[in-house]
C-alpha cells in the first residue's frame, strides 16, 4: 500500500469518525429520536427535550455539520429533520448494540422497562393482519404535536398525561396495541402497565411510529386545513401491503 493510499484511509475514517462524535452525547441521540417523529422547528424540540433553547440550537448544529439533520426556514423558525432514512438506522444499531454488549443497559431495560411490561410485543407482520380482521385498537401514546405529524392509520391519541382520563373511551372487546417514539421509549411500556391494572388487554407494538414508516408501511398526518387527522376504517389495507409488511419483518432481526 502506497503512502498516499495509507493517508487517504486514514482521512476517510477520520470523516467517519466525525460522525460518530457528533452521535456521542444524550441529548443529541435525544433530539435524533424526536426528529425521526417528524419534521419540527428548534423551539419545539427545546420543549420536548426538556433543554433549553440555546443548549438545543449548539447540539443541532453539530448534528447538521455531521450531516445527520438538515435544516429549512419558515419565516422566523428554523425547521429541522433526519437528513436521510440511513440515520435511524444508524441509531438503531448503536442501541442494539449497546443493549446487546452492555451489561448496564440491560439492566436499566429490565429495571425500568421490563418491569412494566415483560411480554412479548406485536410485531409489524402481526399488528398489519390484526387491523385487516378488526379485532384490535392501535394507541398512539405521544404528544400531539407528533401524532399529527404522521401516525399508524386509524390510530387513537392517548398522551400518557391523558390516559387515565379517556379510559372510557377505548372499546373493550378489542385488544389494544400501544406504540410510541421507538423501541426504547417508555410511554408504550407505561401505557399498557396502566390498560392492564384497569382490566384491558394491551401488548406493545415491537418498536415504533419511525420504524413503521421507514418500513413503507402506510401512515397518516393531520389534514391540510388543520383541524384534525385523516382517519381510515380499520382493516382497509390492501394484500400488497400485507405482503410487504410480511417480507420486512421476516428478513429483520
């Protein structure tokens, strides 16, 4: 190998490394988990993180220079997303890593998560041929801001906040299925610890809204004129849609 050759690996993984450096801090896997929500402007990401504004503005623009987000302006706000699918991948297999290798994280899964909910979760394949037989409720348990931006079709809205609440609200007769921002986000776990305890059955779905859209599942957002959501009948998918749902979630791991 020429000199030359040696120095333009080492450049190159320099670059690689960059990227990875942009990944090594909370916040910032963070606010990549909220981004794969959705579309959102800085303010809003400061409130769902629960960090401040400025705090949310620098960790943003290290993620932008290491190209994992990319930014537009609307009027005023500065509007920010996943610059490319490959970036929630690419967090995915950081955290099944760690999961895997780490005894820590496992134990923070199990204390935590686990606790609430130990049984096994729907898959996407499963939760596809359920809503075609109507015998199941799909649960989005995020915040509304989320939900509007792009949700599983014929989804209810059941913030945690809201849950206990609404109860009254969700049939009885069907088993529920709660989603959230993931598969390490502990709404879905909280959520159907709570469905339980007052006498529903409720499982999770496997992971969450990013993974079942980033599958090419079908999805729905808020109406163009704002004032509410498109709502289909559940079970209207069609056998092309199963099907494909079906080769996604036999090939995954």
């Amino acid at each position: 190998m020429s000199i030359g050759e040696s120095n333009a690996g080492f450049l190159l993984f320099a670059q690689f490394a960059s990227v990875a450096q942009a990944m090594g801090h909370a916040h910032r896997l963070l606010l990549l988990q909220l981004l794969a929500q959705g579309e959102r402007p800085v303010e809003s990401l400061a409130t769902a993180s629960g960090l401040g504004l400025t705090n949310v503005s620098q960790h943003l623009q290290r993620l932008n220079r290491a190209g994992l987000v990319t930014s537009r302006r609307r009027g005023r706000q500065v509007l920010y997303r996943l610059s490319d699918a490959l970036v929630l991948t690419l967090v995915e297999t950081l955290c099944k890593v760690a999961e895997r290798r780490l005894g820590q994280v496992r134990a923070i899964l199990q204390d935590h998560f686990r606790n609430l909910d130990d049984l096994k979760p729907v898959s996407r394949r499963e939760l596809i041929q359920r809503l075609k037989r109507q015998d199941v409720v799909v649960i989005d348990v995020r915040p509304l801001e989320e939900f509007l931006a792009g949700h599983l079709p014929g989804a209810m809205n059941l913030p945690p906040g809201q849950l206990e609440q609404r109860l009254s609200e969700i049939p009885r007769d069907r088993e529920i299925v709660a989603y959230c921002r993931g598969p390490y986000c502990v709404m879905s776990y909280e959520a159907v610890h709570v469905l339980r305890r007052r006498g529903f059955k409720a499982l999770r779905l496997e992971d969450g809204y990013p993974e079942w859209q980033a599958a090419g599942l079908p999805v729905e957002s808020s109406s163009p004129n704002g004032d509410g959501t498109r709502r289909l009948p559940v079970g209207r998918y069609r056998p092309e849609v199963v099907a494909k749902a079906t080769s996604f979630t036999s090939r995954a791991p």
